[in-house]
C-alpha cells in the first residue's frame, strides 16, 4: 500500500519501521520542524526524520496542514493510506479526507479511556490495571473516531511511563503491521462518549507530590511523572527531585505528619504520607547531583524522628 507516514517522536519509530519492514511504499514521511536542544540550542532533527532518512525516504516539516500549498503538496504524493502516530497536529478536514483509505492513527490508551496527548502517563498516575493501543480512523474531534483495532496490555505494578511507553509504541507497531494487512476486512466501531476520559498535557506542576495524599497515589504519580516531568517535593525552600521510590509497609506513628521523615529502610528516608508512607531510593537536591537515599540522609543529617518535614511547606 502507497503510505504517508506521519510522527515526530520517539514513540512513532516502531511504527513506521514496522511499516517499512512490511514492504510498505512510503511515499513520505511528515514530521515537525528540527528544534534548538541542548545547552547550545542546536538545530536538532526529530527522531522519525533520522529514521525516514536512513531510508532515503521524502521528508516534509511544513508549519502547518492548513494552508491549501501544504495540502496540494501532500496530495502530490498520492497517498492510498495516511498513518499517523503522535505527529503532533491536528490534520485539517481536506487531509483527512484526502486518500482514498483515510487516514489512521496509533494511539495509546484503550479508547475511549484516555483521549487526548498523555494517554500513557495518566493511565500510570491514575493506578489503571491496564492499557494499550487501539487503531482509529481518524476524524475531525480529537481521538473521536471509530476504533479498527485494539490491544491491550497490563501495567506493572512497579513500572514507569516511560518503560509503559515504550511497550505499548512496540505494541503498537504490532497491532499497525495487522490493521493495514488486513485493512479491507476490518471493522469500525463507534467510540461511547459515556465512557471517554480526557489525557491532558502533563506540565511541570504534575510532578508536586502532595504529601497529605494515599501512599498508592503518590507511588502512582511519581511513576507516572518519570521521565518528565519528574516527581519532586520541597526541603527548607529547596527542591528535592524524587528519581526513584518504592512502597514501604511501615506503619506512621500516630501524629506524624504527612510529608515528615519518620523511619530509615537501607538508609534511606521512609515518608509519612496521608495513609501509608513512600520509600524513598535516589534523590536530587537543588542544586547538586543525583544522590541515593542514604547519601541524602547523612549529607543533611536527618534524624527519623518525624522533625524533617517534605513539601513546598516544609521551611515553615
């Protein structure tokens, strides 16, 4: 089938070297504009454009899809199919409606759970068992369209976003390489709005860890937060990044507050939390480098005895 690949990130690579691992003709590959990175804001190209160039395959960066230059531009490449996976805008009704399949997108949730652009992390930062893919036909709402094709997958119990991310982009590469095999034959099914859920943007305000909240819920957020935009709390005004926690089965004295330092486990530091209480592995204060728990219990001598208090305000 005659494809224009569209995606930006590193989520979209399985899927689009999956399509060219099928013997797919990809006719163009549409990815956003290279961006400034780094400390010296150098000119950096995405990663689908790495690939797509890898295989000498057209690349396009156009602004926008709005403008009838950009669509007469996409049309020239005749495409039967467009796929799409976390390209990062919003296709116009003329591109939509251009080839002669449609266009389909690989998105990352279990739709209609999780619209929207972070389907994978608020499926960890809200404790879901479950999550997957599914293959819509893409339609002029935002994740509206009918569903072609689904996967699913469980959520480790202990996992990240970031590792969840990855599976389910190589999941849903699989799940790709079977919709477009089998395109004729599939069948479309309407989303129930009933059961839809908006997944916002994260921002960098995700990442407060409300102390006064369910240890399971903090545990959640903080994996569901990493790699971006990362879990922290506060130390006397200071920022505390949180890289790495874990479940701690120790019981809260009765008076403790939440968000007060009151046991050591390996060293490290053992938070009180509205019910229950975090673990908490590596660390990094503003200002330095990342450090373990136990290294942080001793560069800032703190005592287990419920006097260090955590949170935006603990210099209070």
């Amino acid at each position: 089938m005659r494809i224009v690949f569209m995606g930006t990130p590193d989520f979209a690579l399985p899927s689009l070297q999956r399509l060219i691992d099928d013997g797919h003709e990809l006719a163009a590959v549409y990815c956003q504009p290279d961006k400034p990175q780094g400390r010296h804001f150098a000119l950096t190209p995405p990663p689908v454009k790495i690939l797509a160039q890898r295989y000498e395959i057209p690349v396009e960066q156009p602004a926008t899809l709005k403008n009838e230059e950009a669509q007469k531009r996409l049309a020239g490449f005749c495409p039967e199919l467009i796929v799409v996976a976390a390209y990062g805008k919003i296709l116009p009704r003329a591109v939509l409606e251009l080839p002669g399949h449609g266009c389909i997108n690989v998105h990352g949730s279990l739709l209609p759970r999780y619209r929207g652009a972070a389907p994978i992390q608020w499926a960890v930062i809200n404790n879901e068992p479950k999550s997957g893919v599914t293959i819509m036909r893409m339609a002029e709402g935002l994740d509206t369209g009918d569903m072609l094709l689904a996967r699913e997958t469980p959520i480790g119990p202990d996992e990240t976003a970031g590792e969840l991310f990855d599976r389910i982009a190589v999941l849903g590469a699989q799940a790709l390489s079977e919709a477009v095999a089998g395109f004729d034959a599939l069948v479309p099914i309407p989303q129930d709005d009933a059961f839809a859920c908006w997944a916002r943007p994260l921002t960098k305000a995700d990442g407060e860890t409300d102390w006064s909240r369910a240890a399971e819920e903090i545990y959640a957020q903080i994996r569901g937060v990493s790699p971006w935009p990362g879990a922290y709390t506060f130390l006397d005004g200071k920022r505390l990044k949180i890289q790495k926690a874990a479940r701690c089965a120790v019981s809260v004295p009765s008076g403790c507050r939440a968000g007060a330092v009151f046991a050591l486990e390996d060293g490290c530091p053992v938070v009180a939390c509205g019910t229950g209480a975090i673990l908490l592995r590596e660390v990094q204060l503003e200002g330095g480098r990342c450090i373990t728990g136990a290294e942080f219990v001793r560069g800032q001598r703190i005592l287990p005895d419920c006097s260090t208090l955590l949170g935006r305000n603990s210099a209070d």
